[in-house]
C-alpha cells in the first residue's frame, strides 16, 4: 500500500511529557477526540501503550489465599500484594457486590489518588478466564474454553497445550505464539493450520516440516523459506525422502539444532520479505493484520476498522483509538482489555460484557453508565462504586470532570489536569516487572523505582542451582528427569519438565529446552519486529512503503505484490 492512501494532515506536533520525544496530531486524530469529548493526549503513542500494558500481568501465577473465603486459589497476584483477590467463583457469585465498597469522592483531592485508594478496597477476581468452561486448565490466564491446558495466555479453544500465547483453536502443541489450528507443533510463530511441525514462523498449511519461514502448503521439508506447494525439500532444493528422515533423525540433539538455526537464519536472509504480514486489508499501517479496513498504526490484530494505535485487537472492533486487547467493541478510546459488546468507553481497564458508557473503571462486567469504578457487576450510575440515581450520576460525573481539568494551583494537589490521562503507572495493582510492559518495553530495577512504579522482588527460592546436567540428545533423557530442578541459562530461574512435555519431547524427536518458558517465549517475540514503522521503497519495483523493518537491516524487502511473485 503506498503511503498516499492514507488522507491525514498534521494540525500540531507536540513533545511527549515522558520521553520528550515529538509526536503529531492530525486532522483525523482531532476528529476522534472530538467524537468522544477527549482532550489531545499529552503522551507519544509509544508512552501511552506503555502506560496500559502495566495495567496486565497475564503469565506470572502464584498461590494464594482468596480474601473471601480463605481457600487457596491461582492468581497473578502475588501472596504480598497489597490488593484483595476473590475467587472467580466467588466474585461472579451472588454473594459479591461491590457497591459494598462505596465512597464519596472528595472534591478536594486528585481523582487518581482516591481511585487508588478505591482499587485497593474492592476485590477482583483471582483471574481472567472463561472458568466455568475450562477444563483441568486452572494455570492459565486471559484464556477460555480450553481443555487439558497449563501455562498457556491469552488463548482459547485449546486442547492437550503447554506453554502458549496467543493460541487459537491447537491441540497437542509446546511453545506456541500467535497460532491458529495447529496441531502436534513446537516453537512455532505466527503460523496457521499446520501439522506435526517444528520451528515454523509466518507458515500455513504445512506439515511434517521442520524450520521453515514464509511457506505454504509445504510437507517433509527442512531448512527452506518462501516456497509454497513443496514437499521433500532441504534447504529449497528437492531431496529424496530417504535424505529428508536421515536429517529428521538428527533434530534431537541440542547442539545439531542450535547450529541448524544459527545455519537458517543466514540462509532465510537471502529471500524476500514482505513489507507487512497480513491478508484482506484496506487502507492499513502496521503488522499482522487481517480483513483490516482503515487502521493506522496497529498490529496483531483482526478485523479492526476505522482503528489507531491499537493492538492485539480482535473480533470487530471499530471505531478505536489507543486500544490494547480490545474485541467486539466500538467506540472505544485509551483503554485496555475490552470486549464483548462494549461501547463508548474511555480511559478504563479490563471490562468485558456488554459495558456501555464507562470512564476510569476497572475490572466492571455487564455495567452501564459508571465513573471511577473497580469490581462492579450489573450496575448503572455509580461513580466510586456508590449508586446515585440518574439525576444526581449526571451532575456529579461533570463536577468531578470539570475538578479533573483542573491545574495543582487551583488546590487539588500534586496531580495536574488529571482528565484525558490514562491512569498512571503508579496506580497499577501489578509490579512492572511482573506486567506485560516487562515484555514489550523492559526497564532494569533501578529505572523502575525511579520511575515510581511497583517492583516485585523474585523469590529466592526460585534460582537455586541446577544439580543436573541434561543430556544433549532425547534418548539419553531418563524418565526421571521430571523430578529434577533445572535452571534457566538465560534468567537462571528454575523451571521442571513433567510427564507430559517428556512424552511430546520423546515422540517429536526434540531435545530438552534449556530455558525456562518465559525466556522462550521472548526469544520468539525478538523474531518479530518492534511496532514501529519507517518510510521505505519496495526493493524490486520502488514503490513506497510502510514497513518495521528499519532501513538498516540486513533483509530484502519487498512490497505485497513483489513478495507474491518472488515466492516459488
């Protein structure tokens, strides 16, 4: 797509009050603003999804007691967090209300101090899951629908999966991220409807196949990038089947696999790659996208229309700005984990559920019409979890708005001009480290402290030292390596192999990982490019492009038609 295509016209370039780095304002942008009633924002778009993605750790478990009943629970608040924590079952029960919790707010204090106060009173549920359709998946988390699951995110309708994020519809898969349909695959990266296959990236309709990139409907091949339609092929060139098992053979040795990927990731540079990954869009910037119509600067995401600085949107999503995970939702700004019916909602975290008209709320379901809420179900004209009738709602939401606006001299306190700002890192129930900002923006301990924001320290306990040496190949793996400490060789956490895994591990051939799950899930995410687009021209035939790939890389890049013919 050229970047004509895109009609917006800068009205003012403004410096980011965080990084100090210039961002600009365009036509279109003031458009949105003006449709829901927004000032400008003050941040870049980068310190803005910062800012929302500290609101969400999904990946760290621990165990705790639930604060209503005292049973032992799973949840991705730490046993010492300051935050109270019901059960799911609990707190969708009949026995919770969280009006129990409310307040009248203070006209002569900031509004994200009190709603601080507020988030840390009223309860939220142990996890984000479709619980009561789980099956044996308790450690899972932004997860549903899944059966026989452990430690996979953000996932759903899975089957027999370890160690997934962003999985879809898979049965009988490790180490997948952002997949759909895959079955009996490992370390497999945006990939689609592919079997029994290994270290796959951007591939569909493969199978039997080991390290390929950008293939289609290709079978026992090893080692090849940007073929389609391809069976028995070695390094692109054709081979006999007898040549493809004696190297299949080779894969569960540790030592010949890290020197095959180190080989194939110098041999894929050769090839071309395509400007943007993504299929049936119109008028889009960004990366994976799919059936995206009029979307700017987003990424990861399906059937987004009319969208900006979105990601990790799904399901129809239209009219958004400024959205992380946000799905089945319209007219939703500066907010984060939104779905299901959502509508007209700003600045407001994980509300799902048909919730309508909501400003600074958090984890609300099925609520209309509410102000600075935490934990609210079926509720309407609340504002700090305390009922008003519609009347008193209406002109106490604008008084508070208005007190917002206002400058530290009027007297409110050190927060200036609170409204239109996403709340801040401060106020997240998460420590930075434990949240999804470690991933996609990572700070070492010392500028998270200086920053103001939470930092939770590991438990020592969870870097003991490794006593076991594993052995470089699968079948010299005894069953009882299950009952060894491992330790991470890049973070030196301790991590186990249970039977399962030994079981996929023993039947793919594969060796046993050396790092722990996390450390190979960023492995995977440093394949992909940062969000970030540069001005480029087309390799081949010139034309202009929009593209994360920075101009210094080493790849070939080309523009989608280009990228079509150049594949064999």
């Amino acid at each position: 797509m050229s970047t004509s295509d895109i009609n917006e016209q800068t009205i003012e370039t403004r410096t980011c009050k965080k990084c100090a780095k210039s961002f600009d304002i365009t036509d279109l942008d003031q458009k949105y603003y003006d449709k829901m009633d927004v000032p400008r924002p003050t941040l870049c778009p980068t310190c803005r999804s910062q800012r929302r993605t500290l609101q969400t750790n999904q990946y760290n478990l621990f165990k705790r007691k639930c604060d209503a009943t005292g049973e032992e629970i799973i949840t991705n608040f730490p046993p010492d967090s300051e935050y109270k924590v019901y059960s799911q079952e609990y707190w969708y029960g009949d026995k919770y209300d969280g009006t129990k919790f409310g307040r009248d707010f203070d006209f002569n204090r900031p509004f994200f101090e009190q709603f601080d106060e507020l988030s840390k009173e009223a309860p939220r549920p142990a996890l984000f899951t479709d619980f009561i359709r789980n099956q044996n998946s308790d450690y899972t988390n932004f997860a549903g629908k899944n059966k026989n699951c452990y430690l996979i995110f953000d996932s759903d309708e899975n089957q027999d999966c370890l160690y997934c994020f962003g999985t879809n519809s898979t049965r009988s898969c490790l180490d997948q991220d952002r997949v759909q349909q895959m079955e009996l695959s490992y370390e497999c990266l945006d990939s689609k409807n592919c079997y029994n296959c290994s270290y796959l990236y951007d591939c569909e309709n493969c199978s039997d196949s080991v390290l390929l990139k950008n293939c289609i409907g290709v079978k026992h091949s090893i080692f090849c990038s940007n073929i389609k339609n391809k069976e028995y092929h070695v390094f692109n060139e054709p081979v006999s089947k007898e040549r493809y098992e004696e190297i299949m053979k080779e894969f569960g040795s540790y030592k010949y696999l890290q020197h095959k990927i180190g080989e194939f990731n110098k041999f894929r540079l050769k090839f071309p790659q395509k400007y943007m990954r993504g299929f049936q869009n119109e008028n889009c910037t960004g990366n994976y996208l799919v059936q995206c119509k009029n979307a700017i600067m987003c990424f990861d995401s399906l059937k987004v229309w009319d969208g900006k600085y979105c990601d990790r949107t799904f399901i129809s999503g239209k009219d958004l700005m400024d959205c992380t995970e946000v799905g089945e939702s319209q007219l939703v700004y500066e907010s984060n984990v939104i779905a299901f019916s959502g509508y007209n909602i700003r600045f407001s975290n994980n509300c799902v559920n048909s919730c309508h008209d909501l400003d600074y709320c958090e984890f609300c379901s099925h609520c209309e019409k509410c102000f600075g809420c935490v934990g609210l179900k079926k509720k309407k004209f609340c504002i700090f979890n305390k009922q008003y009738t519609e009347e008193q709602y209406n002109e106490l939401k604008q008084r508070i708005i208005e007190h917002m606006r206002a400058p530290a001299s009027a007297g409110v306190g050190k927060k200036t001009q609170e409204w239109g700002e996403f709340f801040p890192g401060w106020t997240s129930p998460h420590a930075y480290n434990l949240s999804l900002a470690m991933i996609y923006f990572p700070l070492e301990k010392e500028e998270i402290l200086k920053s103001g924001f939470k930092y939770h320290e590991p438990d020592k306990r969870e870097y003991l030292k490794q006593t076991y040496t594993i052995p470089d190949h699968i079948k010299d793996v005894p069953d009882t390596i299950v009952d060894e400490i491992l330790a991470c060789e890049i973070c030196g956490k301790n991590y186990k192999i249970n039977d399962r895994e030994l079981k996929f591990y023993h039947r793919q051939n594969l060796p046993i990982p050396k790092e722990c799950f996390i450390c190979r899930h960023l492995r995977r995410l440093r394949m992909k490019n940062p969000r970030v687009l540069y001005d480029r021209n087309c390799e081949k035939c010139h034309a202009e492009i929009k593209t994360t790939f920075a101009p210094d890389r080493p790849e070939i890049i080309y523009c989608e038609d280009c990228y079509q013919q150049s594949l064999t």
